[in-house]
C-alpha cells in the first residue's frame, strides 16, 4: 500500500508535464497595444518591453523597447503576423496601455473589444485611450525623457493629470465596456496625440536634448455614443464631465472679476442630479476652495468682496458647464453624465418606450438647468494681493 | 550477580584477567600480617593523590594498631576519610566502578567490597556558552561533567521537589542519564514514559544527547521536537514551567522535552530583555521564517508560471535580468543553494583560522563572478541570500536543517506546479506541523489548538508580573507561577 501511495507521488511529478512552465527569457512582455485599421483588415502594434537593449540603456540612452507590427483581415491574424516577426513567446499578461485610432472607434470599438477581452492572459485594468489626428501605433513609438518605457509614460501621463487638474478621464478597459452596456450612460476616453515629428520621436536622440522634439501630449476627450466615437471636446469640456460624473480629485481653472483674473482651486466639487420630471434636470454643483491667483488690487480680507468674488465664480462655473451642456445635448447627443440611466432608475416604464430614440431625440430636448453654489474658504499663504498689500 | 571471591591474591588475578592486563589498572595488595589488603584502581581516572593521602595512609594507620585486626573489614570502612563510602557484594559492577574512578577496598576473607570516590576531574571548567550565546544573561553552560552539569541547576532551584532520577544506559559504557523535573510541577505520567523508553534501549554505547534523543518520542518529520540546550538557565526556566530535562553523563548538551514549535523561535534572552521590544523581535522571526521558508520557491512560480501577479516594472526587471543565463530559473536556485550549504558546512568544520579565506572564496568568487560571469543572475543570489540570513536567525541546528528540507520540498512543487503547488505544499506543511505531538502536547500549540492563556508568551510576549499560569498545554500539575494558588 505504502509502495502504491509513493509511486503515485512519484507519477504526479513525471506525468504533470510543466504544462505551462516558461521561463522569463523566453517571453516577449507586451505592455501596450494600439490597433489601426488597415486596407483589409487591422493592423496591429506590440510594444514589447523586455528587448536586450534595456540591459545597458540606462547607461547609454539607448531607446529600451522595440515595436512590432503586423496586418491582417482580423486582430488574431494581425497578432499572429506579429508572432512570427517575435523571436520570443508574446506574452500578454502585463499589456497596460491600449491605443485605438479614430477609425476603429467611428466603427465602433466593440468590433475589438471581443479579442482584447477574450485573451484569458490578459488583464482587464488597462487604459484605454484613442490615438488623435494619428496613427495609434505611432503613439506607442514615442519615447518619453522622463518614464522608461512608452507605455507607462502614456499611463503617468493620464493619471497625473486626472489626479491633479481633472483634465483627462482615466478610462481603464471595464469601466469604458461596462459603462457603453449600461443602459442611458455613454462612455468617454482620452485621447493622445503627438507634437512634433514622428521620426525623430522614436529615436534615443530624442532623449539626448533638454528639449525634446517630439513629445506626447494629452489632447480633447473623445466623446462616444455606446461605443461609437461622436467627436472631441475640449478640456474645459473635460473637465465640465469630470465634475458631473463626480470624478473630481483637484481642479485648476481662472475666471474674471471685475477685469480682474483670478485662479481658483478645489478639491470637493460635487454635483447632484435632481430628476424633477421626464423633461426637466436640475444638476447643482458645490463645492468649496481657495484662491491660487490674484491679479490687481483686491482686499481678500473683505467679505463682501470676497462674496462678490464667489459669485462671479459662480456665474464664470455656470457659464463654463452650461456650454458644455449646450454641446452634449446638440452637437455630440452624448449622454455622458448618465442621465438616461437616472430616468431609467426612476421611470423604468416611461423609459422603456423612450430608450431607443433617447440618445437622438429625447435628450437634446431635455430642459436641464445648473445651480452653482461654490464657496471660498481660503486665499492660500497670502490674505491680500500682493498690490495691495504695496499701497 | 556474582560473588567476590574471599581470597585476595585469586581477586586481583580475575581483574586483571577482565582488563587484559591494561597498563592503567593498579591492583596494591598491602600485607597487614597474615592478612592481604587489595587496594583496586584506575591510574588514568582517579585522583591518585587522593588514593594516596587518604587511602593508603589511612590503611597504613590502621593496620598499625593491634585492635583494629579484630574486625578488619569494618575498621576500614569506618575510618578511612571519604566523603562517599559504598559497599558492595557483587563482582560485577567492579569494573563499572574502577573505570569510573572509584577506588575498591577489599579484605581477605570477606566477600564485600569497600567502594571510595576518588574520581578525577576529567574535564574542563564551566566556560561561556558557545552555541548559544546571550548579550545579557548568565554565561555560564553545562559541560561534560554530570555531577557539575547537576549542580549547575541544583545551585539555581534550591527546592527539594527538583527531582533527579537517574537510569543507567548502554551496555559498555553504563552512562549514566539524569531526569531532572520538579516533582508537584511536571505530570508524573510523562516521566514514567521517559523512563520506562530509557529502560528499555538495549545498545553498546550512548555518547551524547543527541544519540538518546533518537530513541524515543520523535515521530518521522525533519523538524526536531526535543530542544537541546547548553545553557542551564534555559534548562530551569523549562523546569519551572513544568517541562522535564535529560541529563546524559559526559554530554554538554542536555535535552528538554516536551516542546511546541514556538520553543524553537525563542531565546532565553527574551525572558531578559523589555517585553514589547522582545515581542517585535518575535514578529521579525516569525517573518524571516516565512521568508526562509518560501522566498525560492515563490520566486521560482511567479518568474517560471504565474507571470501575471508580477507588477509590471518589476517583471521586465527581472527578464532583463535573466537575460543571456544559460540554466533554467529552478535549477539556478537549486545550485545557488546548494553552493551556500556546502559552504554552511564547510565553514562549520574548517578549522577557525581558515575560515576567512573560506569566506573570500564563498562571497566574492563564487557570488560576484558568477553574477559577472553570466551564470546565475543577480536576483537569484539576492534570493539565496535573504533565504540564507534568514535561517541563520534560528540557533538550533535541527530546526534550521528542517526549514531547509521543506524549503527544498517547495522548490521542488513550485518547479512543477507554480503558485498552486507551493500553496498545496505550504499546506501539507502546516498539516504535517499539526499532526505532530511530544507526550501528548500538540506541537503547534498554543496556536493549534488553540489556547489563549498560551498567547501571552508565544509570538507577542507580555511582561512577567501578567504571566500568571505556566504554559496551559503542558499538562502540568501545579498551574500557578505566581499569584493564584501555590502549592508547597
């Protein structure tokens, strides 16, 4: 019996095979994707991460990451061209960024969402982001002087500027395809694109001068309708759908008071949507913050100023987010602040027989109105402007 | 049992015929009229000035008086100087007292013996402990002699309740093995097992510890169960807590039994030192165990199988490193390993004015110019390194060998079942940990099972004035270190 049970054991180690035993040296570590459409079909880009050169580059500034492209009719074909370029085992378990190009996503990107979600090596965090008045394989060429490797320089580009100035949306993979399936909610994405030249982006030399040529910069949000792209909006735009969305971490901005321009900054903008029938919204907007920047004599220690300040901050918010408003419901018949889903929510019966002329008919009509209630609750390290405090 | 022959001349000719004539025994045979004296010895374990001074002056003093030749035998008995006087009609156990250093008096026509202690001091003085050593704390360690050895725990409990019982083993060389316990303490059952396994082994020769230990209570595993200890002090804080203690004749190490797994995580410093700083160090040990225990085997799934739990800057690190090695990961472990117990043993067996050559050789040429050499890569000796100066933090030898064998035992599952296999090892260890008992003690209590009384001395340790019971799990009689009820 005792022999039987040992030589069980034994076969358990000969017969289990490593069936997926591989050892680090022999993979191709993918950290971003980008996807174009080609002639016939997509045509794909790989960053690989671990190429020889990332041994002595950070000696001698020499590019570390390779790219590779392949076409083919479908994205398992494309990879697969891509495969017999690779001498390594491709490995998707760490890809990070995925860049689409505009044309995948005025066909909308469902079309790829299939194989990206797919691939069970794959994780399902990654940003996504949409490649502007570019080819998105270029974006993956660029090479950053401050972040090693291109991919995580787009993804440090996103969050730094999501977490300090509320400008882009970091949209990562699941929430984007989960927010295109909920009903009445329309998704966003960030889009990217390059200054300067291509070329010369791609190269170490790039790294060599303190000012580079080519860079990658943060651009408009691509607004979307389900998964179909619509167009861009600009960052005011971006961060008007960022303070509806409550997604506000810190936002930056200047606005005028009596000629004068002023900054102002605040951490808890807060929006809440109030349905008060089928037809009408009323969001209000609060929230409080302090000065950053004053420019011409203002007696900051005044109240009554400072209340006549916080109301043209209030009428500058209004303004701004009625703007983008305006552009929603008119120009893009994006339903990004998820509107449709509230109705949906509060009106399950009405909204059923609505839902599929919503995006076209019923929330361009929608009546929504903002109330803006915004505080000041600090000027920073100095009470006067600095002019004022000289006379 | 064998009888002493009466005549003296016929005794001495059958000792030195069981000796084979060894050129160390004296047979002095001392006329004292018609009648022979014999005076039996061992030149190279006894005192022989001793035998000298008191032995056969007193002899000579007594046979020098008309009255004592009434009765010989008891004048002898009665007046030589000794400390220790013992007698003894039974051939037999001549030889285990000439060789032990005893000296033997007999007289013609009787068929008793006199037996005088007149034993050498065969061995060192009480030195600092060498294997164990403390920053703070008593210095002092067993050696080889076994009435110092007795006495160095005699001198620190002065009760009368610490027993020493004491059993004869092996058939040679009748080495003689002390069970110390405190008598309304330890669980009297315990040490009626203890002695009966003693009884028991029948084999020529016990030289140490740690050949006794193997004959009893041990069940198949490579972690240790009995502690081994030469420093007295731990002996009598095991004592006091109930635990019971083997002493064996001519052996520095004495045994402590029964233990649980957290015995071998402590020092005896700890009970010296501030309780919560000791409590962190616990934790730290605890961590390093863990860190010793699965570091290369976790290392090898996630770089070999599991790729994906990797954070990403990390991950190409490490295949940047790995870059251009010829082996794979596991066997690059393996021989790292390897190459650190062989230079683990090697340092412990080379005499100590080589060992800084050793460690040149060990450090720079085999670690850097490997690394260089592209052999192994840089984080595979990162990873042997940490796993090695984290078993170094255990100072019992029989627990860090155990790591090492379950270590292997990881490896070897990581290399053929990634994270999944190490985490089944991992349980197979616990369970293996958990099914292991000394004397009816659980070996992971106070964990499991678990005992919350137990807790304040396992891996957080409170101060002594809270500590009221002794170790729950140990059975014990009397239940109260301090406070409570104290049996006299």
């Amino acid at each position: 019996m005792k022999n039987k049970i040992i030589l069980l054991f034994i076969c358990l180690f000969l017969l289990c095979g490593c069936n997926n035993y591989r050892e680090l040296n022999d993979l191709a570590i993918i950290t971003g994707i980008a996807i174009d459409k080609a002639d016939n079909g997509y045509e794909m880009s790989f960053l690989i991460a671990n190429s020889p050169k990332a041994q002595t580059s950070s000696k001698e500034g020499e590019a570390k990451t390779t790219v590779y492209s392949g076409t083919g009719q479908s994205l398992t074909e494309a990879a697969k061209a891509i495969a017999t370029e690779s001498p390594k085992q491709l490995y998707f378990g760490h890809v990070n960024v995925v860049v689409i190009s505009e044309d995948i996503a005025k066909d909308g990107f469902f079309k790829v969402a299939d194989w990206l979600i797919r691939n069970t090596e794959m994780r399902k965090q990654f940003y996504l982001m949409q490649a502007k008045d570019e080819k998105a394989g270029n974006i993956l060429k660029i090479v950053s002087p401050l972040e090693s490797f291109p991919s995580q320089s787009i993804a440090t580009l996103i969050k730094s500027n999501r977490d300090t100035q509320s400008l882009s949306i970091d949209t990562n993979y699941t929430t984007f395809v989960s927010r295109a399936l909920e009903t009445g909610y329309d998704p966003v994405l960030p889009s990217i694109s390059i200054e300067g030249k291509v070329k010369k982006g791609s190269s170490e030399k790039n790294l060599e001068t303190t000012e580079p040529e080519t860079y990658l910069k943060l651009s408009d949000i691509a607004l979307f309708q389900k998964d179909k792209f619509v167009g861009y909006i600009d960052e005011r735009g971006g961060q008007a759908i960022n303070i509806f969305n409550n997604e506000v971490n810190e936002l930056r901005f200047d606005f005028e008071y009596n000629d004068n321009l002023m900054g102002f900054s605040s951490a808890n903008m807060k929006t809440k949507m109030n349905i008060k029938d089928i037809n009408t919204i009323e969001l209000k907007v609060s929230g409080s913050g302090h000065i950053l920047e004053v420019d011409g004599e203002i007696d900051l220690t005044n109240t009554k100023i400072v209340k006549e300040i916080e109301n043209a901050l209030e009428t500058h918010m209004k303004k701004q987010l009625n703007q983008t408003i305006e552009k929603l419901q008119n120009k893009f018949k994006s339903d990004v602040l998820g509107i449709g889903r509230q109705m949906f929510i509060k009106y399950p019966n009405k909204w059923e027989k609505i839902k599929d002329e919503w995006n076209n008919k019923y929330f361009p009509k929608l009546d929504i109105t903002i109330q803006t209630d915004l505080t000041i609750d600090g000027s920073g390290s100095l009470n006067n402007s600095i002019e004022e405090v000289q006379s | 049992m064998e009888k002493i022959n009466k005549n003296v001349e016929v005794l001495v000719k059958e000792i030195r015929a069981a000796y084979g004539n060894s050129g160390d025994l004296n047979t002095r045979v001392i006329k004292a009229g018609d009648i022979n004296i014999g005076v039996f010895f061992m030149e190279s374990s006894s005192a022989t000035a001793n035998i000298s001074d008191f032995i056969m002056k007193g002899i000579n003093f007594i046979t020098s008086k008309e009255s004592a030749f009434d009765d010989l035998y008891n004048a002898l008995k009665n007046s030589i100087f000794n400390s220790q006087v013992i007698t003894t009609k039974d051939f037999s156990q001549f030889p285990y007292f000439i060789s032990s250093g005893f000296t033997i008096i007999v007289v013609d026509g009787n068929d008793e013996a006199i037996v005088m202690e007149t034993r050498a001091a065969l061995d060192r003085g009480v030195t600092e402990s060498t294997s164990e050593p403390v920053v703070r704390g008593p210095k002092d360690s067993f050696t080889e002699s076994h009435a110092k050895n007795l006495g160095l725990i005699r001198k620190r409990i002065k009760d009368s309740n610490l027993w020493f019982e004491e059993v004869k083993v092996g058939r040679r060389t009748q080495t003689r093995v002390s069970i110390a316990y405190i008598n309304n303490v330890a669980d009297k059952k315990n040490i009626k097992q203890i002695k009966d396994i003693l009884n028991k082994i029948d084999v020529d020769g016990i030289l140490d510890g740690g050949n006794l230990r193997e004959y009893f209570l041990e069940e198949e595993s490579f972690f240790p169960q009995i502690l081994s200890t030469e420093r007295p002090d731990l002996a009598c804080q095991s004592l006091l807590n109930g635990k019971i203690v083997i002493l064996v004749e001519n052996s520095p190490f004495v045994l402590i039994l029964p233990n649980v797994f957290m015995d071998f995580m402590h020092t005896t410093e700890d009970q010296y030192q501030k309780p919560w700083n000791i409590s962190f160090t616990r934790v730290l040990k605890v961590l390093a165990l863990v860190i010793t225990l699965f570091t290369p085997a976790i290392y090898i799934a996630i770089t070999t199988f599991d790729q994906t739990v990797v954070p990403d800057k990390l991950l190409i690190s490490l295949a940047v490193q790995r870059e251009g090695v010829p082996f794979p990961t596991f066997f690059e472990i393996i021989l790292l390993m390897a190459i650190f117990e062989i230079l683990r043993e090697s340092d412990i067996r080379l005499p100590s004015t080589m060992g800084a050559s050793m460690s040149i050789v060990g450090a720079l040429v085999l670690g850097q110019a490997a690394v260089d050499a592209g052999i192994v890569s840089p984080i595979a000796v990162i990873v042997v390194a940490i796993t090695s100066i984290c078993s170094l933090i255990f100072n019992d030898p029989d627990f860090m060998n155990g790591i090492r064998a379950w270590r292997f035992i990881f490896i070897l599952a990581a290399t053929f079942f990634g994270l999944i296999g190490v985490v089944a090892a991992g349980l197979v260890w616990i369970i293996k940990m958990a099914s292991l008992n000394t004397l009816g003690v659980p070996f992971l209590a106070p964990f499991s099972p678990l005992v919350l009384s137990g807790q304040k001395d396992a891996i957080a340790r409170f101060p002594l004035p809270k500590i009221f019971k002794r170790p729950e799990y140990l059975k014990q009689k009397n239940r109260f270190k301090q406070g409570g009820k104290h049996e006299k």
